[in-house]
C-alpha cells in the first residue's frame, strides 16, 4: 500500500489540471471538522521536513527538499531552514511546472486526449470487473462518477481515488509543497527550471501495463488508503530520515502481493529510471554554478537509490540541514 501511496499521489498535482469533467464530476463538499474545546485542543505538530545540502566544491549548491504532494495547513508554516534555503537561491528545480502547463490549452488538449481511449474501448475492458466495480462505487458514493470515466484510462481513475483518499485524510494536493514553492516562484519572478515535464509523466502513467493499473486501483480501492496517507504526511512533517526510508522501501511493504513482474514495471518505471534522471538533472544545474531550491516527491530523494545516494556516490559533498 505506502510503495504506491508514495508515488501515485503526484497524480494529485499532475491530472487534475487535465480531468474531462461530467455532470457528475463534483468534487464533494468539505465538511469541517468540529473544534474541540480548549481542553482537547491538540497541539500543533512542529513542521520539520527533510533536507539536504549538495556542494560540488566549485560554486555549485543545491538544497535538495523532499517534498509530499498533499498536505494541510502544519506545511505552510516552514522551519527557517527551508525559508532561509529558498530565498538564498538563485533559482527553483521542480518535477514539472504545472502553472506554466496550466495556461497552455493547447498543450492541455494534446495531453487531455492521451488519457481517452482511442479504439473506442472502455476501461471495463481493460481492468478486472472487481476492480471497476469497486472503484465506480466508491465514486458514485461521492458523487464522482460520470458515464465519461468509463472511456477514461486507469490514471484517471487513481487520480479521483487519491484525491478522496487524501481529503479523508484532512489533506489536499492544492497545499502540497510543490505548488507552495511553485506560486512563490512565480509571483517572484524566480527562475523556474523543470527536473522532467508534464508530457513526461503524463507519458509515464498512462504507459503502464493493464495489469499493473489494475492493481494499483484495488490498492487505491482499500479502507486504509486514507489513513496511509495521513501516516506518509505526519512522518515527512517530523522528518525523521530513518522512520521515512523504513516507510518507503519495499520491507515496510510486506502486505504487498502484487507478482514479481509487475513490481519489476512499476520500480522501473516509477522509481529507479527516474530517480537516475533526476540526479543527472541535479549534476547538470551544480555544474552550472549559483544555488537552486531542488524539490521533488519525497520518495525519490532518500534511500538506496535515492537522489542523494547517487550523488553521494558520485562524488559530491552532501549534508542534512536542520
């Protein structure tokens, strides 16, 4: 469950810039939560996330934050290591500049019809007939659902079920870190340099084998999804480097049955090409001298083969910030 909890919800930031919308595609209403009397009043978790600093010895720098994609209101107060980090930097490094792409129709439209069957198929033909109907009820019950989702791909479907599962848990992707850092940098006027693309993951997503899309939609389909996510976002909020790398690989995940091939897919695709990728990216702007504010999904940045293993293994100066 938290190997795809980790990853998928980037799809919170990616596709709902893109969602088809029906009349059925109401986002239901929040409802808030009641307040508890001064007595029961919890209190404020401390927001401490997980950063690094890489140095090439030449000039070049990056502050390396692993971000989460869906957060509350405890992520909009940063530590003064984070702010500090930011506003020392001469430009900001985020997976995709969704703001860019979100005043692009034009790019919006070629990708919007990548995620519609073309063949005149239906996504009931492509995934299991448990799943499907699993992932419709959950959508009809919140008023999701529209005769338009049955010609959409599985993506389309684990962005609306990430998205219900994130709200169950009080968070939401309009609060991720990505898009924090993404508004500052744009009403700034900071330098704004992408890691990947949006056609990439885009491309990405939707290329994933029918089998693996039907099992990340009965993993989303599950009654714990919510709660895996609130756990992933309350470890990032502590930022303990040990208990989120023990989340994050493949030992914490031993409820997983998903067969081997698949997994080999997913990893690949999802996890190991892309965190090589982004290390290139990182070498590349260090090399180009001046500091950068480098943010990307937590889970690509700790762990075995994680962004900051493979720079530390190539040879750079790294060190955790705190």
């Amino acid at each position: 469950m938290k190997r795809f909890l980790a990853f998928l919800l980037c799809l919170l930031m990616l596709f709902s810039l893109c969602a088809c919308t029906g009349e059925g595609d109401k986002k239901p209403e929040k409802t808030e939560a009641p307040t508890p009397s001064p007595s029961e009043e919890p209190e404020e978790a401390e927001c401490t996330p997980l950063m690094y600093k890489v140095t090439d010895g030449k000039g070049g720098a990056l502050y390396i934050l692993g971000s989460i994609h869906v957060a509350d209101d405890r992520a909009k107060d940063m530590p003064d290591y984070v702010t500090d980090a930011y506003d020392e930097s001469d430009y900001l490094c985020v997976e995709c500049d969704t703001f860019a792409f979100n005043s692009d129709m034009a790019a919006q439209r070629e990708l919007a019809e990548l995620v519609v069957y073309s063949d005149g198929s239906k996504i009931s033909d492509h995934i299991s007939a448990e799943t499907y109907e699993a992932a419709k009820a959950i959508l009809e019950e919140n008023g999701l659902y529209s005769y338009v989702y049955d010609y959409m791909k599985p993506a389309m479907w684990v962005s609306a079920l990430e998205t219900l599962s994130a709200e169950k848990a009080g968070l939401d992707s309009d609060s991720g870190i990505d898009l924090m850092f993404l508004k500052k940098a744009h009403k700034s006027g900071l330098e704004i340099r992408e890691i990947e693309s949006v056609e990439f993951q885009f491309n990405m997503l939707i290329g994933f084998s029918d089998e693996l899309m039907d099992a990340m939609l009965a993993s989303d389909c599950s009654e714990d999804a919510a709660e895996s996510s609130l756990e992933l976002y309350e470890l990032w909020l502590k930022g303990n480097e040990k208990a989120l790398i023990k989340a994050l690989t493949a030992e914490n995940d031993s409820d997983t049955d998903l067969p081997a091939e698949l997994l080999e897919e997913y990893n690949k695709a999802m996890i190991s090409d892309r965190n090589i990728g982004m290390a290139d990216k990182a070498e590349e702007y260090l090399a180009g001298g001046g500091t950068g504010f480098y943010i990307v999904g937590l889970a690509h940045v700790v762990g075995d083969g994680g962004i900051i293993d493979l720079l530390t293994q190539r040879g750079y100066t790294v060190e955790k910030i705190s």
